[in-house]
C-alpha cells in the first residue's frame, strides 16, 4: 500500500512538473528569437546602402559563429542583399506567412524555430525576407533529461517510500503484536488478567480499554458460569443423594409392605424436585435463546393477581398471610407465563413474610408500561444483593437454608418472563419492606 500510494503521487507530481517544465522550456526558443531580433531589426531597418549592408553581413557572421544553434537568412530579389546562402527549401518556407514556425532541414532530427520577419525597402535595398533561426535540439535534449531524471527520482522515491513505509509500519506494529502476545496468555481460569502495555498510540490505547471491558464482562460471565455448573452439580446431587441412601437403606433388609410405600413415596418428592429443576432449566435456556412470549392475550392484571391468589389459598391460609391487591391494567401478556411469574413472586413474599402480616400488590399503569409491584414486610436485604437476586440459583442465605422447598430458580424465571415480553424487573428494599416486581411495556 504505502508502494502504491508512493507510485500515484509520485506519478501525479512528476507529471504535473514535467508538463509544467516543458510549457516553459517550449517558450524558451520563441523568447530567445525575440530578444536576437529585436537587437539586429533597428540596425537593418535604419540603412539601405551596399556599405551598411556589408557590416550587417559581418555581424550576423559573427552571431552564428558565437552561437552555434544560431542561423540567419535574408532573401530578397537583389542578391546584394540576400545573406545565408538560402537553398531552395529555405526560400520556399519564406514564402509563408510571417512569425514564428518551425522549419524542417534534410539531415535533421529536431527542427528549427524560425522568426519570419518582412523588412521593407529602404534607398537601395529593395525588401526582403529575414529569417532568424536557432536549433531546438538542446531544449529537446533538455527535457529528455529531465524525463530521464523525473522518472529516475520516481523510482527511487517509491522504493524508499516503501522500504520505510515497511519500517515504519514494523515499528507501529510491534505494540500490537505485543498485545497479541499478552492476549494469547489470557485463557481460562486466568482470565483476571489485563493488557497493560504502555505508552501507545491513542488508536491501541483504545483497543485496549475496550478490550480489557471485554475482558471483564467474559471475566464475570465465566465466574458466573462457574457458579452456576456448582450450583446446579449441589442441586442435583442433594436429592440424587437422598434417593440413592433411601433405596440403598430399604434394600438392606427385608421391609413390609408399608416401609417401601413410604421410600417410595420419598423417592417421588425427590423425582419431582429433580424434575421441577429440570424443567425449569429447560425453560431459561429456551428464554436464553432469544425464544418470546407470542400467544399474547389482553388482558386484566386484577384478575390474573385473582387467579393467582385463588391457586396459592392453601398456602395463604397455612402461613396466615393476606394479600392486598391495588390498581389494574389492561395488557396483551401470555396468560401462562405471567400466572407463572406471579406464583413465583408471590410464593418468594410469602415466604419471607411472619405470621398475620399482609403482602401488597399494586399495578401502576404509565405511558411506558405496566409495573406490578409485590411488597412484603421483612428484614431489609443489604444492597450489594439486590443486583444479583435474579441470577439463578443466588441465595442471600448462603449456607442454602430451606433450599429443599426453594431451588433457586424462581426469581431468575421471573426475570426470564418479563424479557420474554419485552419488559424488566426490580427489586428494592427499605422501610421495613421488600419490594420485587416487573415491567411490562404497553
């Protein structure tokens, strides 16, 4: 590249140049007759007898000796008067009209430039043709020399535009095969690292912020990952555990009838456990999958948050917890979805929720969208949680208390829901209550 962009200047300057150079040396023959012209006119003009003549003779001798490329003709009808020894193509070219031409000799390679002059008579003299010539074959030389030397100084200028061109980009290069070096290094589990390479030119230095960003978001999305294979490897294993010492138990010995219809009464909670589990991976990985709500109805939230409530009545009643329900909205939503997203929400207040206190639900409709919002007193839950508390399986317990009734997923379910309807979540704690809800756009 930097051999080519050198090439075109180099062609597109010398050309110029050269057609500059050879507009001027192409007017240096017609201004130097001029000048020869205008000193020899008034000496020929001024006199017309044999005498005079015979020193203009002498000195147009002496011109043409002096300057070799230099010729002088005179042609008139009284050979006295004619200088030169004009031949026949001379005289014939004298014919033509006045001014500067170019006249063409036998033997030649260049032509000559000639002044055609018309001095009249004057005494004796009769008029006569007077022809100043000179020789273009030096300024013809002239500009193959300087053909010669632009094309030769184009050569060497794009040969050494290229050898530094490379140079340079050698060097301007080399920070970021450095960089490459570094980003090689930084694999799996050593992903804490960053590219720290200074100083570097502004366009690298960018690379590089946006690089390391990268770094942090793949640095945090594998802790994640990491998290999560942990997770799900402890979710899975606690009931398989269980299944597996309850059936190794009931084998050990004989066992009447009733013994092995409580294991394998046990045994299907726990199926049932890891099935949920499962299902509801299965469902966040097609919600992860970009998959979206699609059998959309318009419908009441009232009444949906209704359902909702009449489905969980048991609960309710077993954990002595009312619910309060504020607001409505009408909105196109997947019945099944939300009713799951509210289940989940609703069920993760009561939880948290003492004896005899009320759980409030309000549905806020704005020109954005709809908000429901499920607030439930409680403890206030530290801010460095509230980020996270939809990630899956994140628990501010962390020694996974009660986990056998609560795996972890149900939150991340509901964030998976409001995404699935172009919408969000939230979560916010403080004045005694704990508030988690979504966002769903008109």
């Amino acid at each position: 590249m930097f051999t080519l962009v050198a090439l075109l200047v180099f062609v597109l300057i010398g050309g110029a140049l050269y057609q500059q150079v050879d507009k001027g040396i192409g007017r240096l023959p017609e201004a130097e007759l001029d000048a020869r012209y205008s000193v020899l006119e008034s000496s020929i003009n001024r006199y017309g007898n044999p005498d005079h003549w015979a020193k203009i003779s002498a000195k147009l001798k002496l011109l043409s000796e002096e300057d070799k490329r230099l010729r002088f003709w005179a042609i008139s009808g009284d050979p006295a008067y004619e200088y030169g020894n004009p031949e026949a193509p001379v005289r014939e070219f004298a014919r033509g009209p006045t001014g500067i031409r170019d006249l063409y000799l036998p033997g030649q390679t260049y032509p000559l430039k000639v002044l055609i002059s018309q001095i009249p008579a004057r005494e004796q003299r009769p008029a006569l043709r007077f022809l100043t010539a000179i020789d273009t074959e030096t300024f013809r030389q002239t500009q193959h020399h300087l053909l010669v030397a632009l094309i030769s100084l184009a050569f060497i200028g794009v040969v050494l535009a290229s050898l530094l061109g490379y140079w340079v980009a050698r060097i301007g290069l080399k920070p970021l095969i450095k960089l490459s070096e570094e980003a090689l290094k930084l694999a799996p589990p050593r992903l804490s690292g960053r590219l720290h390479l200074s100083p570097l030119p502004p366009e690298l230095d960018q690379l590089v912020s946006a690089f390391n960003s990268t770094l942090e978001r793949v640095e945090q999305a594998y802790t994640r990952l990491e998290s999560f294979n942990a997770d799900v490897a402890h979710e899975l294993r606690s009931p398989l555990t269980n299944l597996i010492g309850q059936t190794q138990v009931a084998l050990t010995r004989g066992r009447s009838a009733e013994h092995y219809f409580e294991v394998l009464q046990s045994n299907l909670e726990e199926l049932e456990r890891l099935r949920s589990i499962i299902n509801d991976m299965l469902f966040l990985a097609s919600a992860d999958q970009g998959s979206k709500a699609s059998k959309l109805t318009r419908a009441s939230l009232a009444d949906e948050v209704a359902t909702t409530l009449e489905y969980l009545e048991f609960i309710l009643e077993d954990a002595r917890v009312e619910v309060r329900v504020n607001g409505d909205a009408q909105v196109n939503i997947e019945k099944a979805h939300l009713r799951r997203a509210l289940i989940n929400l609703l069920s993760n207040a009561v939880q948290h929720t003492e004896a005899g206190q009320r759980i409030e639900v309000q549905i806020d409709q704005s020109a954005e969208g709809v908000t429901i919002s499920i607030s439930n007193p409680g403890e206030p839950i530290a801010d460095e949680h509230l980020p996270r508390l939809f990630e899956r399986f994140y628990r501010v317990d962390a020694s996974r208390h009660n986990s056998g009734a609560n795996h972890g997923l149900g939150l991340a379910i509901v964030k998976a829901i409001a995404q699935m309807h172009g919408g969000d979540v939230f979560v916010y704690s403080g004045e005694g209550r704990n508030t988690f809800g979504l966002f769903l756009p008109v």
